[in-house]
C-alpha cells in the first residue's frame, strides 16, 4: 500500500507539539510521542523552547550522565527514573516537585509506570493525549481555576479541529501507525470530557458543576464523533437529571439518553461495527421508551 498519502503521524506530532506552552517540559513515553516529536524536535528543529526527555532511556543512569547537558534548566532530581528506590533513583513525582515552576506535560500514558494520587500534593489533568502534571498548591477556590485551565487547554488543543475522520471511516490499515496516531486523538476526546465529568461529581459549587457537566457534553459535540461516545454521552445524562437544583438547562433529560443510545447503535451498524453490548443498551431503550411513553 502507498502511505504517501497519510499524514496522520505527522500531523499528530505537529498538532501535539503546537499546543505546548511555551518553556514547557514534555516526557514522553512509547513509540509513536517519542519518535514523532523527537523528529519535530531534532530533524525540524522546531519549538526549540520546549524540552522532549524519552523516559524509557532516562531509567538507565548513562542517560542523564551522557546527555542531561542537553537539557538546560531542568533539575533532574537523581542519577535516574526509577522506582526501584536505589540509591539516586528518583520518581515522576520526585521531577515534578523539583521542576514546578515549569509546564510539565507526560505523553503518552505515563502513569501507567507510576500513578498520580488525586489525593496527593500533584494534579494530573488530559491535555490532549498527553496529561498535565502540577502542583495543587498552585491553584486555589476549591479549584475553579483547574476549570480554568481545563478550558484553556481545550482551546490550544483544538481536538475538535483534527482534520481525519475516525479510523472505522477510513481505510487506515490496521497494522499502521497512522491508524495509532488516529485512534489516540479520538480517545483523547473522550478522555478529556470524561475528565470533566469526573470533576464535576468532585464540585460542591453549582457554578462549578454546571461549568464541567457543560464542558463535558459539550466537548464532544462534532459529527465527527466516534460512536461508543454516544453510549458514553448517554450515561452522562441520567446523573445530571438527578442534580435537583444543580441541573443545567437543556440537558440531562432521559429524552437524549434514550436518542443518544439509539444514535449508538445505529452509527456502529452503519460502520459494520459489532455492538457487544447491544442486548443491554437495546433494552435500557426500550426500558427508557417505556417510561417515556414511545412504546
């Protein structure tokens, strides 16, 4: 097969890249991040101002010996990323600590190496596929200003803006990583409103539920939508009919769960899509259309 034609990969890096704020250190993990914006970083030499750290190699203790000179500015708390706990091994929380005066972003599924309590003194948030790392002490007012942020990052990001289709709608090969890239920019858009909902259920103040719930229905309101977030979509709704007085105008009504989840399974019989869930969410619409009085 030709790939001359996707610019999927590329596209990615570059779309990534430019979102960073300026000064920001970026740590990537695996394959498709590591080459991508490396390639950016080195080969293009562009965002010049950002530092891109592959931390798979930074957990030898050669990596920041040899080539730390490369990173000026940047407190490296020990000999190495580890969590073993040797002696001048250090971990993701240890460099965030010694580097919060700068944007720290982890791309891509860092935290599967090494969690972020959302308890502890550091905050993670999606920005994009990647996550944003911070200190809490930097935000105050119950954290209104994370709801802040949050829109700020979706407004560099742009997801909404990606030029491809989802990948069941285009003759991506399975095997490619142009279909990687696609498919971790459609996931990154439901993670980022899921991320909002899941902050919503953490507010106490009915502005800043009512600021989150929206951002999270909002977020994913483009035709390009891939179809499991309809189902998604659709269990949002019934807990934000259930707020009482917290309700937002306009949504949260058992109408648009019982649309959205027949809006699922129709878009996944359009794409040829093998619904495994479809007993189950073919009789909540029945159930719900029951109430609603449709059947």
């Amino acid at each position: 097969m030709n790939y001359s034609r996707f610019t999927h990969v590329a596209d990615f890096a570059d779309h990534l890249a430019m979102s960073f704020p300026e000064n920001s250190i970026i740590l990537m993990k695996g394959d498709l991040p590591s080459n991508s914006l490396r390639f950016l970083d080195i080969a293009e030499k562009r965002r010049p101002d950002c530092s891109f750290i592959d931390t798979q190699p930074m957990t030898y203790p050669w990596y920041i010996k040899m080539l730390g000179h490369h990173f000026p500015g940047i407190n490296f708390p020990g000999k190495r990323y580890h969590l073993e706990g040797k002696p001048g091994d250090f971990s993701l929380s240890d460099f965030i600590r010694k580097n919060a005066e700068r944007n720290i972003f982890g791309c891509i599924g860092l935290q599967e190496l090494e969690k972020i309590e959302a308890r502890g003194d550091i905050w993670a948030m999606p920005w994009g596929v990647c996550e944003q790392f911070f200190l809490k002490s930097n935000f105050s007012g119950e954290n209104w200003d994370i709801e802040k942020q949050e829109t700020y990052a979706s407004s560099r990001l742009l997801l909404q803006t990606w030029p491809h289709l989802p990948s069941e709608k285009s003759d991506l090969p399975d095997h490619s990583w142009e279909k990687v890239a696609n498919d971790e920019i459609y996931a990154a858009m439901v993670k980022s409103a899921m991320w909002s909902f899941d902050q919503a259920e953490e507010m106490k103040k009915a502005g800043q539920r009512r600021a989150f719930f929206t951002r999270a229905i909002e977020e994913m309101g483009v035709e390009k939508t891939p179809s499991y977030w309809f189902k998604n979509a659709a269990l949002i709704h019934p807990t934000v009919a259930q707020l009482g007085q917290d309700n937002l105008e306009g949504t949260g009504s058992y109408e648009e769960t019982y649309e959205l989840f027949k809006t699922y399974l129709a878009r996944n019989k359009e794409l040829g899509i093998v619904t495994d869930d479809q007993e189950a969410v073919q009789k909540a619409i029945d159930d719900i259309g029951k109430f609603l009085g449709k059947t």
